[in-house]
C-alpha cells in the first residue's frame, strides 16, 4: 500500500486543540444530518401532532387552549427532545465512531458538550422557531408567544443536555428508548415548571426578569455539570460493549 | 532493546463471573509487531479494548512510558491509535469526509494527502462515494487508510483482516512490518497467518477454567 | 485508616458483622417503632384543627423522612462506588432502592389517606406530596437502569452516576415544585406545618422516626446479605457457611 520511507517514528508531544477538535466533531454531526434530513423533520412533525392533539382530546375552547396553551406547548416540546435523543449517540455507538471520539486526545466532556450542541441546533432550535405558529393555534396572545420562545429557547439546551446524560446512561440496552424516558422525564419537571410559570406570569402582567434569570442559572448548571455525568456514562456504556 | 511504550504487570479480567484472563504481564516496545493469539472466547478483543482504555473492567497496572497509564490519559491518547471491530466510519459521509473528520481529531492533513491514502489502499474514484454504498471491504479500507499516514508510535489493531482480500492482507502485513522497522508499535488480534519475522505472542485462553 | 476502609469493603466482613448488629437493630427498631406509634395513636393529644385524623403522621412522617435520607444514602454510597471501587457501596445502592421506593409509596399512600380527611380527596397537588411522588419516579428510574444493564459493574457505575445526578437535582425539584405550588394554590394549609408541636406530639413521633429508621438498617443488611450471597456464591466462605449451615 505504501512504499515511502518514512522519518523514524517519535512520540507526539503536541495534538489538536480541544477548541479545533470540539469544532471537527460539531461540524461533522451537522454534516451527517442534513445527509438525512427526514431525521431532523422528524420531531418537528411529532411536536405539531402532539400540540394538536390537545384540542382534539381536551377542547379547542379559546378559555382553556389560552389558559393551557404555554403548558401544552412545553409538553410537547419537551416529549419531542425526549424522542430525538436516542440518536443523541445510538448511531456514533454502532458504527463505531464513538470508541474513536472517546478516544480522541482530548477531554471528552468537551467533546459531549459540542455533540450536544450540535443536537440542540437540529432539534431543539427548530421547535423555538416553530413555536409562534402553534402559539397563535392556540390562542397565545402576542406578549406569551415571545416569552414563551424565550424560556423555550433558555430551556430546550438544558433538555438536551440532562437528556445527553441518559442516553449515554441507556446506550446498548434493549428498550433503550423507554428507559431513556423513565430516567430522564422527572429531572426535567423543574425546567418544565419554571418555563411554563414565567409565561404565566407574564399572561398576568408580573415581570418575568426574575424567572429567567433562574432558568439562565438552570442552563449554567447544566452546560457546566451535565457534560462531566454524561462523558462518564458514555465510558461506562462503551466498557460494557 | 528500548524503553518500553506500553506494560502491562498482573492484568486479570472477569467477564460474566468467568475469568478471562490472570497474571498477565508484558511489555510492548518500540519497533515490534504483537500478536494476540487465542481461540474464539478467550478475550481477545477485551485485551485490546482494555490496553486502549475503552474496557474499565480490569485490575492490575497499565503503564504508558513508565508512568500509570490513567495519570496520563491524554498523552496516551495522543499516542495510541485503536481500530475495532466497528470501523468507526459514517456510512452517510464520503470516504473523503470519514477520513477528515477522524484526522481533525489527531492531526489535520490537507486533502491530497487524505487522497494519497485512499488512492493507497485502492479507493480511488470512490473518495467522494457516500460509504453506505461502498462494500464491507471498501468501508473497511477506509478506516485503514488511516493507517498509511498516522503517526502515532502504539496501534491497536483488533481484527483489521476481516473484510479485506487476499491483496489486502499482503499489503497491510507490509504495512505492519514496515511499521516495526520504523521503530512503531503494533498489537494484532487476527484469525489470519501472520507471516512476519521476529513477531511476538501474547497467548490467551488459559485462565478461563479455573475458579476463586 | 486506609486498612480498615479495605476491611470495610470486603463483604465477608460485613456479612459476618451484620448478622451481628441484625437481632438488636429488628428487637430496638421494632420496639421503638411500637412504642411511638403507640404512644402517638392512643395517647397523645388531639390536634385542635384536625382531630384525630392528624394522627397518621406517626406512619407518615417517619415513612417519607426515611424515604428521602435513604436516596441521600444511596448518593453517598454513589460516591464511593465510582471515587474507590468498594464493592459494598454498589450492594448498598442495589438493596436499598427498592426498600426506599416503598417507603416513598407508603408514605405517598398515608399521605393520600391523611387527605381525605382532611381536604376531602384522595390526592392534591400538594407541595409535599408532588416532591414525594417525583422521588417515586428518581427512585423507579434507578431500579430500571439497574435491572436492564446485564453486567454487574457496568450497572453499577451506570447507577452510581444516576444517583448523583438525581441527588444534585433533589433540591432544584423540591425549590422548584415548592414555588409552583405558591402559584397555583396560595394559601392552603399545609399537611405537615408544626410550628408548636407539643412534646406529647413530637417526642412518639421522633420515636417512631428512630425506630423505623433502625429497621430500615435491618432490613438493608438483610438484603445486602442476600446480594452478597448471590455475588459470592462460587466463593470459598460461602461454600464453606453453606455446607456448615447444612450439617
């Protein structure tokens, strides 16, 4: 295959930066989802059809769908990450690109941290964007509907990134889809509160600069603690395998 | 004879309350190609996810230029190479991009260079052919492409045969040799004859019958 | 000190020092247990809101306090599973969760059952009661990765990280429940406010926290005996106790 000499192999001192290496790896998952772009629709269409279902199943009335509507909205938001994370590393996992990145020389909760990125870029960024359109469907007035993308755009981050940790957690396993959701669904239920009170307290004219200062802090906390969970998870999986 | 890369003193892994292998020792130096040998079960792959540090499942020492190897975890990765059995390729990206993305990590090379080593392990026109419809083969070639132009002194290399044509084989078991004279490391776990001179033997597969 | 941290991991040595410790932490438990639930249901005073109905605190209380102390057992034993690799922390943890995911239940269904009475339905979305029920949940999600990882330590390791992730965000879900409670429902009364318990009230109940407490410690020896037995089984001790034992 090769017939040139090379120079006498020596060890290597200096490697890719870890800035350099977390963009390769951002990058490429970026790459390898718009080479399969039903993937990315996916949750979309699942967050539209679960939205919906409220007024089939509940009632269209304009009182209840403005009452529940930021919750509604919330639910479905948060059901739609919980569904896109199995990807988060199953495909990374089977085809064997993930023993590469966990071997890469450099600190792999970095390296999780721009995975998750590029998972929150693909799933939950394009739910914010689509949430003034299923706002007005459910009679959000004006001044939610731009709350609501806001905690919605402070809060899917942390979805993703508590959810990173458990489908590191459930990697490998049969069913893993469900346990995923057994593990993650209850660590979620402070973002989901928080999220649907300040659009509540904004429907009732109180200032909401309080609450999203808290929900910034729930996102500081989890971009610096929930990268280190789900780095260690993911060598615990991939020990297993 | 040289310091050596990588020793291992008293490994000892279980696996699903059967014991794998105990007391196992031995050193990896520079400029020798390492055979693992056993029959199928014998823990074979789980020595070299274990020596590249996927498998936590073990106790003993494992040391990296003398130093504890969990204490110099980056300069190790830096420095071991590891192919498995999944070939860590995206099978919707080109060989092209496979071979990019997984060079960005260790050390980006410009693409003529990348093209040079698909070109040598007999990919070329197919650099830019999305690798879900290139054959096992070819898929595995692409990973092993990796090989004509990374530099790291220790690989691990679990099963690279598997997939590739008689052609294939002679070329990597040059490759290899080469690698040694060199001054490289290499660990193998293979089902093929290896012809190579001065190659060494780790053996495995007798520890499994004995109990606590 | 490093010795006897090695001795304490070794489960030989637990097993033999429990089944020590076991008969007086059943008969002490036991009998505090008895005494304050006794004590508290027959003998301590009405409550001049709620009448006699106050009383299942006795049960209550003691059921969902132990509850929660355990998790924070569990999170420590985590700890010490993943920094140090002892093989009892993980037996620990394993034995534990499901005996806490009872009491959390016994202490949701006393709630449910206090609350009849008292607000005239089985459930409200009570502060209290919700934090107890996403305990329920943290404590169902920790016996289900346990149960679907095959590999013993894996599943270990797997858990131990749940566990911590669970316990650093206990708080956030007790801060954040407590103040969506406020705002939904302001100004119910709480179950379990006491800002003047009479001693009468408060000294059966400290009784019965201890000595469900102590029986909380037999009943996590018993089943951290059985785990060890079931991990040891090819063992030489347990051989050589098994054959003694049938002789």
């Amino acid at each position: 295959m090769n017939a040139d000499a090379r120079p006498v192999i020596k060890p290597i001192r200096n490697g890719v930066g870890a800035f350099a290496a977390m963009k390769a790896v951002f990058a490429r998952d970026l790459k390898v989802a718009f080479r399969q772009k039903q993937d990315l629709l996916n949750p979309l269409l699942f967050f539209v059809m679960v939205v919906s279902l409220f007024p089939l199943g509940v009632s269209p009335e304009v009182s209840f769908l403005r009452e529940a509507g930021a919750g509604i909205l919330w639910v479905a938001a948060l059901l739609s990450v919980l569904l896109s994370l199995d990807h988060l590393f199953r495909h990374d996992f089977d085809d064997g690109t993930l023993e590469q990145l966990v071997l890469q020389p450099q600190p792999l909760f970095l390296l999780v941290l721009a995975k998750t990125l590029a998972h929150w870029m693909l799933t939950g960024l394009p739910l914010v964007l689509l949430t003034p359109v299923l706002g007005v469907m459910v009679h959000q007035e004006g001044n939610s509907i731009a709350v609501l993308c806001l905690t919605l755009l402070i809060g899917t981050p942390v979805l993703s990134l508590i959810g990173a940790i458990g489908a590191a957690l459930t990697l490998g396993l049969r069913s893993a889809g469900v346990l995923l959701s057994l593990l993650i669904i209850p660590l979620y239920i402070p973002v989901l509160i928080f999220g649907t009170g300040t659009v509540a307290a904004a429907a009732d004219g109180a200032s909401v600069g309080a609450y999203v200062a808290l929900m910034a802090a729930f996102l500081v906390l989890a971009v610096t603690l929930a990268p280190f969970a789900a780095a260690a998870a993911l060598r615990i999986s991939l020990s297993n395998g | 004879m040289s310091e050596p890369l990588l020793q291992a003193v008293n490994l000892q892994c279980e696996r699903d309350e059967r014991v794998l292998f105990r007391n196992l020792s031995f050193s990896i130096v520079p400029g020798t190609v390492t055979r693992v040998e056993g029959p199928n079960g014998s823990g074979k792959t789980t020595l070299l996810r274990i020596l590249a540090g996927l498998n936590d499942a073990w106790s003993g020492d494992l040391k990296w230029c003398g130093e504890p190897r969990s204490s110099v975890r980056e300069e190790f990765q830096r420095n071991m190479l590891y192919l498995g059995h999944r070939p860590g390729i995206k099978s919707l990206l080109t060989p092209m991009e496979n071979l990019r993305a997984l060079m960005a990590a260790r050390r980006p090379m410009p693409d003529d260079v990348l093209r040079q080593a698909l070109a040598g392990t007999g990919l070329s026109g197919f650099e830019n052919v999305p690798c879900r419809n290139l054959s096992a083969g070819q898929q595995r070639r692409v990973a092993l492409a990796r090989l004509l132009i990374a530099d790291e002194p220790l690989w691990l290399l679990d099963e690279v045969f598997t997939a590739i044509d008689a052609d294939g084989v002679n070329a990597i078991e040059t490759l290899l040799q080469q690698r040694a004279a060199e001054g490289g490391a290499v660990v193998v776990t293979t089902h093929h004859d290896l012809r190579m001179d001065g190659m060494k033997k780790i053996v495995l597969g007798g520890g499994a019958a004995d109990e606590c | 000190m490093w010795q006897w941290f090695h001795k304490l991991g070794s489960p030989k040595w637990f097993f033999g020092i429990a089944t020590r410790f076991m008969p007086w932490l059943l008969i002490l438990g036991l009998g505090l247990l008895a005494a304050g639930i006794v004590w508290g249901l027959a003998f301590a005073p009405k409550d001049y809101l709620q009448g006699n109905s106050y009383r299942i605190i006795f049960i209550h209380v003691p059921t969902a306090f132990i509850a929660q102390s355990a998790y924070i057992m569990m999170a420590v034993a985590a700890v010490v599973t993943l920094v140090w690799r002892m093989k009892l922390a993980d037996v620990f943890v394993k034995a534990v969760a499901p005996v806490g995911l009872v009491l959390t239940f016994l202490s949701l269904f006393t709630g449910a059952v206090w609350g009849k009475p008292t607000w005239g339905t089985w459930w409200i979305w009570d502060a209290r009661l919700t934090s107890m029920l996403i305990l329920l949940f943290l404590y169902g999600g920790v016996i289900a990765l346990d149960r679907a990882i095959n590999d013993e330590k894996s599943a270990a390791r797997a858990v131990a990280v749940l566990v911590l992730v669970g316990v650093v965000n206990i708080p956030i879900i007790k801060y954040s429940v407590e103040w969506w409670n406020t705002l939904h429902q302001p100004a119910t009364f709480k179950l379990t406010e006491k800002p003047s318990m009479p001693a009468e009230m408060w000294v059966p109940l400290v009784l019965s926290i201890l000595g469900l407490y102590l029986l909380f410690g037999w009943l996590a020896c018993l089943r951290m005996q059985t785990e060890i037995l079931q991990r040891e089984q090819r063992t030489k001790w347990v051989r050589e106790m098994i054959t003694a034992g049938r002789s």
